[in-house]
C-alpha cells in the first residue's frame, strides 16, 4: 500500500481514539486535555510521523517571512480589498503572500495546504467558506504552530484570532432605512448554509419585529453563493412570485448586480418600482442607479487579519484567542426611494 504523502491531524485522531478536536489541543498546546488523552495523541503523532511529516521541522527552525492567503473567489472585489489590506500590512514587515483562489473546492483546498507546507508558510489567513479540507487544513496548521486568522471566513473552521464586522448590526441600519422610506413588503436574498448570511438576517429580522412589521416567509429567498448568477436567478424567483416586494435586500454586492440585471430583463424600474440594497460597497457607487450598501470595511479587515497573524508569528501575544469586529455602515444612494402609493 503506497505511503500516504501527508499525515493529517484526523489520522492522528483516528489512531488515538480521540476527537479531531482533542487532537488539535494536545498538539497545539491549547485548551483542556486530559493527560491520558493526550499521552494517546503524542503516541500516536510519534507512531504516524506526524510532525516530521508536516512542517514541525522546516518551519520552527528558519523563518520564511511568507504568509498563507486563502479565498474562495479572487474575481469578486470584495476578496480583493481582503488580500490588498493583508499585502500592505505584510510588505511593511518585510513578508510576502501566497494568494490562493479555492474556489470553494475541497480537491483545491487539499492542494493548496501542500503548496503552503512546501513554501514554509509562518502562517495562514482564510475568508473562505466551510468544507471539511479547510477545516482540516486549520486544525494541523495550529496543531503544528503554524497560526491561523479567519477574515471573514466560516466560523466552523479552527482559527486562533477572527476578523469579522458587525453583520448584525449594518442590517439593522439597513432595514430601517427601508422602513423609514415606508416600505412594508421587503424581499430579501441570502445565502444557505452561510453563518454571515444567518447573522445578517437576525439583523433585519430585529428590525422588522421592533417596528411591528410582517416578515414574508415567500420573499426570504435562499441562494447557494454570493455570485451575480446566483443574484440573478434569486431575483428571477421573487419576480415570479404573485405580488412584488416593493424592496429588495442582497446580502451582497455581487447578489444585488444579479438583481439589477433581472430587473432591467423584467422592466422593473429601481428605484421607482423596486428599492434595492446590497451589501460590500466595493464599486456600488459607480452601478446604475448608485447603489445603497452596507459598507464592509475590506482593506481595513486585511490590514486587521495581517497584524493579528504577524503578532502570533513573532510571538508578541499569547492569548488564546482574540476578535476584531468592525463597524458595518450604511451608505445610503439612489437606489431606494419611498415605495410608489
């Protein structure tokens, strides 16, 4: 039987009768374990090679001043405002970064761990969303000391220090625009299986329930990525419903371009038939009409994530876990308007 090329941290696991997660602590050195469970995951580390396997060796003992960027989509600008705030802070310290595009796919995530492994990457930021490579990725980076910061990213990934905004919050500020306009009938588009999307939507639905206002089980349309197409085909969906929302509210820039362009298809004029919100706010000001966003603050979460990881990687911080969240702001354009009587 051909030898595996690389010893993950679920091998290890499996040997040892433990879960995933008590092999993460016992090697990391972080969280409880209890000494039995961890003699049983060091024996069974030691038995399978494991640290010699994986970069233990290669990247305590000299440095490589390169850093790991993870996405899942690098056309989408948002990922890029990511990875050029990640770039500045990083060129300042004299490290450079592997930009890797997954594409959400686990073949492309696994492929990509090996690339990180064989440049020496001193450590790792993702803003890609869950699957189970990434997820083992994460748990044998920090099992081997290898820090890892989630910007933006699954929060069902390992990840010693996270960057998110208030999600929440900007989408609380969003839906009372709309009702303050007047709008009772909102259609939203998000994103399944999404833990943003789920935490941008608690936002609206506190706004609607402080103001008494009905939420319409028909219009809250789950689509399967932030992409224009999937934009599109959601706003084709809420289209064909009998009445129309008079407003619409994309959990992305990329979702409200979707819109946008069904829109125009369907002859339903924005903001005069259809007010419409997207959250990002990357080029919203140059669409037509401008768009009204949720700004994210991108450039400011990379610049956040680098600094995290670079503290970790030279050892100016020994907490167990920290978290940036940054304010989300409306920017309010000409794309929403009081709904016509």
């Amino acid at each position: 039987m051909a030898k595996k090329e690389i010893v993950t941290i679920k091998d290890v696991a499996r040997e040892a009768g433990v879960s995933v997660a008590t092999a993460s602590r016992a090697l990391g050195g972080y969280g409880y374990v209890s000494k039995e469970a961890k003699s049983r995951v060091l024996e069974a580390a030691r038995k399978l090679g494991y640290n010699h396997n994986l970069v233990a060796k290669s990247l305590r003992t000299r440095k490589t001043y390169t850093l790991g960027y993870l996405l899942p989509d690098i056309a989408n600008p948002f990922y890029a405002g990511i990875a050029r705030g990640i770039q500045d802070v990083a060129f300042e310290q004299g490290y450079s970064v592997i930009i890797c595009n997954n594409d959400n796919d686990i073949t492309k995530t696994e492929r990509f761990l090996k690339m990180f492994i064989r440049n020496r990457v001193e450590g790792i930021i993702y803003s890609a969303p869950f699957n189970q490579a990434l997820k083992e990725m994460a748990e044998t980076a920090i099992a081997n000391g290898i820090p890892v910061v989630n910007c933006y990213g699954s929060t069902r990934v390992a990840a010693l220090d996270t960057v998110t905004g208030d999600a929440e919050g900007g989408c609380y500020k969003a839906v009372r625009h709309l009702l303050e306009l007047g709008h009772r009938k909102i259609g939203f588009l998000k994103v399944r299986g999404s833990g943003i999307s789920k935490r941008r939507f608690a936002g609206c639905k506190r706004a609607l329930e402080e103001a008494g206002v009905e939420i319409f089980p028909e219009l809250v349309v789950e689509v399967s990525d932030y992409s224009q197409a999937s934009g599109y085909l959601g706003a084709k969906m809420l289209f064909a419903r009998k009445e129309l929302p008079t407003a619409v509210f994309a959990f992305s820039e990329q979702l409200a371009i979707g819109v946008l362009k069904a829109a125009r298809e369907n002859s339903i004029s924005i903001p005069e038939r259809l007010s419409l919100i997207g959250v990002d706010d990357v080029i919203g000001e140059v669409l037509e009409p401008p768009l009204t966003s949720v700004k994210i603050p991108t450039y400011e979460a990379g610049k956040a994530a680098a600094t995290l990881l670079l503290e970790r990687i030279e050892k100016q911080i020994e907490e167990n876990s920290r978290e940036v969240v940054l304010e989300e702001k409306l920017i309010v354009r000409e794309s929403t308007k009081a709904p016509e009587r």
